[in-house]
C-alpha cells in the first residue's frame, strides 16, 4: 500500500525521516445512521469500493472500508444503544467523528502522546478492525478532534 505523498521522506520501515510518528492518515471516520445508504452514495457519487466490512463489538459498531488511494473512508454506524458512537450520532446525527492517524507502533505513538500530557482513552493498544492494532486520544485534550493511532498488524 502507498503511504501517500510523503513517501520520499520516509525510511524503508515507513517511520517519518524527521523522527515524528505519524507516517500517514490512515482514515477518517464517518458515523452514519444508515449503513448501506452510506455505502451506496460512496459507491455511486465516486465510485468508490468497499474493501472491508465488519462488525467491532468492543466499540458497538458496524463498518464498511472505502478505499480512497493508499488511505480510507470508515462509515460507521452503532449496533448498540450504549456505544459511544450511538451516544454520538443521537447527539449531532450523521457527520465527521474522528481521525485515524497511522503509526508503525502503536505502543511508541500512545507513549509519547501520553508523555506530552494528552489524555488516552485506551491505556494499552488494543485490538481495532482488519487485523489493526489501535489506540484513541480523548478530544478533549487535542483540539477538539477525536484521535485514533493505527499501527498495521
Ligand atoms: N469528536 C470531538 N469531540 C467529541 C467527540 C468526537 N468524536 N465525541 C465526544 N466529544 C466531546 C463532546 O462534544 C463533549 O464535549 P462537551 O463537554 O464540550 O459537550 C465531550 O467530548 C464529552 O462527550 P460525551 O458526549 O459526554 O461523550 P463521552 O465522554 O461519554 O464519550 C469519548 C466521548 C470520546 C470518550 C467516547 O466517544 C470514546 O471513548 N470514543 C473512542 C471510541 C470510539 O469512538 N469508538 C468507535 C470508533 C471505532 C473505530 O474507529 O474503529
Ligand atoms: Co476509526
């Protein structure tokens, strides 16, 4: 998979070459109250493709992956009252929700994050859809934006 523009910067382990984590983003996330419709306006505005769909019981979710070049679109739609994007959707309805940035370790990314101060929700990576392994900062404490780290694998 290309890791986008930066690419020339980046060592052959994919680590930025100005020592920084974030090596790409990974993802936006999108909640949406309707799943397939979601799906199908991607599919039919940009002709974009589904390449993973899943179930996440860990965070009440159901997604679909869209490929958009190296990087991705992540609908997601809760499967449970209590989850927090359930929470989420009740209260802004359909819209952008988070951004999953992409780091080759998890464990390295959250550890520094949590060093300069910021709130983790998630005190040890975990694991996230498609095999990731994952990890989110609160909002709160990074301007207003919820944040995922990505590691592959
Ligand atoms: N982006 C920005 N701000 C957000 C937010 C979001 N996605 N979600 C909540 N907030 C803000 C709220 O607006 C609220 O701010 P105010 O106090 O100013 O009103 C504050 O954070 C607290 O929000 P809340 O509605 O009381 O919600 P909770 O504290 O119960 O939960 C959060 C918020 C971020 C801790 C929770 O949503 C969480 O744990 N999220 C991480 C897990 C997750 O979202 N999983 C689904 C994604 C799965 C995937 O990507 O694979
Ligand atoms: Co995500």
């Amino acid at each position: 998979m290309s890791t986008g523009v930066n690419s020339s910067e980046q060592t052959a382990g994919g680590a930025a070459a100005d020592g920084g984590v974030l090596t790409a983003i990974d993802h936006v996330g999108i909640v949406v109250d309707d799943l397939d419709a979601a799906v199908g306006f991607y599919e039919q505005t940009f002709g974009a493709k589904v390449v993973h769909r899943e179930r996440v019981e860990k965070d009440g979710v159901e997604e679909a992956l869209l490929a958009a070049g190296g990087n991705y679109v992540q609908l997601l739609t809760p499967t449970r009252e209590d989850s927090a994007v359930a929470k989420w959707l009740a209260k802004h309805g359909s819209g952008l929700h988070h951004v999953g940035y992409r780091v080759d370790s998890c464990q390295v990314a959250l550890d520094r994050a949590v060093a300069a101060g910021v709130r983790a929700l998630d005190a040890a990576p975990r694991p996230g859809s498609r095999g990731t392994t994952v990890a989110f900062l609160h909002p709160k404490s990074a301007y207003g934006t919820l944040i995922e780290l990505v590691q592959e694998g």
